[in-house]
C-alpha cells in the first residue's frame, strides 16, 4: 500500500507519494535486479503520481508503457482507475556495470517511446513520446510537457539496497495550471532543484507530508487515497485472452502438453484450462 497525497499551492498541483511497500511486491513477483527494479519502480510511482495528479474523468484504465531499445525492452504499467496498479517488465535481469556508484538505468533503458493509453468504455485515446533520457522522471515530464503542454517537474526515486532489495522508493510531481506566471514557474524550478534526490529524504524518515513541505510548507490539502499493487485479472479475462490466438494454435499447443497454461504476465498467477474448456472459449466466440 502507497499513501498518494494531493495539495495545491497557489497555481500548482503537487502530488507525493512513498511506494516502497508497492515496489517491494513488484520487484519481488518480476524477479528484477537492481538496475531493473530501479527503472520498474521509477516507472510504476510515476503512473500513480500520474493517475492522481490529474482528473481523467470517464477513463477506466490508464496504461504508461515504455517500449525501449535498452536491454529491458518493455515497462508496461497500468491502473484501473481504482487504485489499483500492477506492471509488466519484458527482461528483469538486463546486464550491467555500476558507474560512479551509481545504478546505470538509463543504459538499461536506452531510447525509444513512452506510449500513454486512456481506455474509455467504447474507446481508447493514445499519445506518444519519446524517451528523452531513459531516467524515466525526465522522460515523463517530457511526456507531459510535449502531450499536455503543461509545465510540470517530476522527481521519482528507488533505493536498491546493496543486496539487491528496495530499501526505498518514492516521488513528488507538480504541475502549473494554466496562467501560472513566469515568475512563479521559476519559482518553484528553484525550491525543487534544492530539495535534492527523494529517497534521501524518504531515508531521513520523511513522509507524503515532509516530501511537500520541502518545497513549500503554505500548500492547501486537496485529498489523500491509497495505492495498491494489485492485479485484476481472473478467469474470464484470460479467457478473452485466449480467444485472439487462432484456435488451431491452441488445439496444438494442447497436443504437446495435454493442458494449456496461461500465466498472468503482470502478477505471475498461473490459470490451467482442459480442452474442454479451450473449446468452449472458440465456440463462445461463434455462437
Ligand atoms: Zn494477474
């Protein structure tokens, strides 16, 4: 669970969070090294910071996906709008060196395209953007920026302990509504430039509250919800699934194993159907 906290502070929406515990489940169930937990974690604080700094009214599902040139090569990360969020890493264990003492996770990342899906009950709105930097923040403020011209700064950090666990994990992300001064938006470029990076402050003991009033302490309360790492597939979903791949594929892959297993990609649940229940799935679709 994630405590998501939502104040404004004049013509600024500010939203922190500490994600450690979402994180931690995360991690633990894509089996990510450290490198990869780090941009996994980046990744997935930044939709929750996302889905709540902005209203997305009617929108039942919110997709952030990252699709790279770095090893990792996917970070798909989504929410159902309820608070609940779970992600997908395409290669967990990327190679890599430490430089400078440092988690080298734009080389894991690499270059490509941020792609944003908002799923409406009969349709689906996509934006795309390039990954600037590969450190993921930056790439979705870009994102923002570019998308929504909206003048918006993001901080995210992981604390990868040194064998290999999330010791912490968190992020802010402030965005100026429109009208908001020249003056003002230097402003507040100044006081988060001085706050330094988050999970120092997350391993001083800060909370949600603390992370904001390290950049202003005269901010109004708007809300503050919870965060889940959970997954919302079930039986009927993988089902439907199923029902893309061409049955004959199916029906072979049946041949060579006398089962068909399915496992959820985002939390690794495994989902074991008969043929009888393979068939049903196709003749479903033709009733
Ligand atoms: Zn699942």
């Amino acid at each position: 669970m994630a405590k998501v906290l939502k104040v404004k502070y004049g013509s600024f929406i500010i939203v922190s969070t500490i994600t450690t515990d979402i994180i931690k489940e995360a991690c633990s169930i894509h089996k990510t090294n450290p490198p990869a937990s780090a941009a996994l974690g980046r990744a997935l604080t930044g939709l929750v910071l996302l889905s709540n700094a902005f209203s997305y009214t009617n929108v039942r599902r919110l997709v952030m996906q990252f699709i790279t040139s770095g090893e990792i090569s996917e970070i798909t990360t989504e929410t159902d709008m309820k608070q609940n969020y779970r992600a997908f890493i395409r290669n967990p264990n990327p190679n890599y060196e430490i430089k400078d003492k440092k988690l080298p996770v734009s080389d894991v990342v690499g270059g490509g395209l941020i792609y944003f899906y908002r799923y409406f009950e009969n349709e689906i709105y996509q934006s795309i953007s390039e990954i600037v930097s590969g450190e993921i923040a930056e790439d979705i403020a870009y994102f923002l920026y570019s998308s929504e011209q909206l003048p918006c700064a993001v901080s995210l950090g992981v604390l990868v302990d040194v064998d290999g666990s999330i010791k912490n994990s968190g992020g802010i992300l402030l965005y100026a509504r429109p009208g908001t001064s020249e003056s003002e938006l230097l402003d507040i470029e100044k006081r988060i430039k001085s706050i330094g990076p988050i999970t120092k402050l997350i391993e001083e003991e800060s909370d949600e509250y603390d992370l904001i009033s390290n950049i202003t302490k005269s901010w109004n309360f708007i809300n503050q919800t919870y965060a889940y790492y959970k997954c919302w597939c079930n039986e009927s979903s993988i089902k439907d699934a199923i029902s893309f791949i061409p049955k004959e594929e199916m029906l072979k892959e049946f041949e060579l194993n006398n089962k068909i297993e399915v496992v959820c990609r985002y939390c690794r649940k495994s989902y074991i159907f008969n043929k009888f229940q393979i068939v049903q799935i196709y003749e479903n679709l033709s009733s």
